[in-house]
C-alpha cells in the first residue's frame, strides 16, 4: 500500500516539474530584458572623445543646451566627450520643415569603429522649445554617435521621441539604462 501511496504522490509532482521547468526556459522571453539599450554597429577606437561644433546657427536655446548635452554623457559613463575646435564627432544644425525629425545622427566606420559621427539638431522644429527640451534631442542624438541604438526604456534613448522623453517624463541626460548601454559598450 506504501507503494501506491508513492507512484501517486510521485505523479502529482510531474506536472508540477513540468511546469516549472516551461516557466525556467521560457522566463527570457515572456519578462522584459532588464538590459533594454541597444547598440549599433560601431564605436570609437578610444575612452576620450573629441566633439566640435560644425556648420549652423547656434544661437540662442540651440546653443546653450548643446555643451551640457555633450557633458552629461560623462559622469557614471566610461566615456569623456571634451569640446576641441576640430574632431570627428561634429555637432551640426540645419533647418528642415518637411523631415519631420528633431534631430539625426549620421555616422561613418572602418572596421567597427566610428571615422566620424554628425549630431545635427533641426533649428526648423526645435528653436522655440526651452533649453533642457533641446538638450534632450542634443543628448539623444550624441548617445547615436557613441554608438547606442533606440530604447523602448524610459530613457534618453527611446525611439518615441521628444515628446516621451522630455515632455511626459522631464527627462533630459542620459538615464541608468543609457549608462549602462555606454558601460557595456567601452
């Protein structure tokens, strides 16, 4: 009788392990990645990072917001963006009313790394907007030319846009999930 007893209790733990075992292996898909930046192809070659202004108006908010936007990659970052007089990350305007974007990042390699990179901000859309909002599309489009890809995490890098990152959730530096997208690139 003892092994009646038994064979039943042992058959009532296999679904159970069954179970458990489908939740283990399917954990990593069903849960989102606590590791949510994306990278794209390249990088720069070394930690210290020379960055210039190039052609454009930087005037008034444009140009206010463009060196803490540079800065803000550096603290909790293993990267240093310094502003030189010549470099290949270019900081870059242009006036656009029919591209629909607040900005872009442009970006050339060699062998995985970045030959240069251009973060340009649209004067056409962004000229009235107060400077930390033009410091949240200044910050996005330098995390591009770190070598960061969109997000769908409540940080400077999401894809949604201005609108997200700024306006819903005030955000204007890199967040803890951008950090480390850098941390885990250098």
């Amino acid at each position: 009788m003892n092994t009646a007893s038994t064979t039943r209790h042992r058959r009532g733990k296999l679904p159970l392990v069954v179970a458990l075992s489908l939740a283990l292996v399917m954990a990593p898909v069903l849960l989102p990645s606590a590791l949510a930046y994306t990278h794209h192809g390249a990088r720069w070659q070394g930690t210290n990072i020379s960055w210039a202004e190039g052609g454009g108006d930087f005037s008034g908010n444009v140009g206010s917001a463009l060196g803490p936007a540079a800065s803000s990659w550096n603290p909790n970052t293993d990267v240093t963006l310094t502003k030189s007089t010549v470099a290949s990350l270019t900081a870059v305007t242009y006036y656009s009313a029919t591209d629909g974007l607040n900005g872009k990042a442009q970006w050339t390699t060699s062998n995985g790394y970045f030959t240069g990179c251009y973060a340009s901000v649209n004067r056409s859309n962004v000229a009235s907007w107060a400077v930390n909002k033009i410091r949240a599309v200044w910050t996005h489009e330098f995390g591009h030319c770190l070598g960061l890809g969109h997000t769908t995490s409540i940080a400077i890098m999401t894809g949604s846009g201005t609108n997200v990152q700024y306006d819903a959730y005030g955000i204007y530096t890199p967040q803890t999930d951008d950090r480390n997208g850098i941390n885990a690139r250098y």
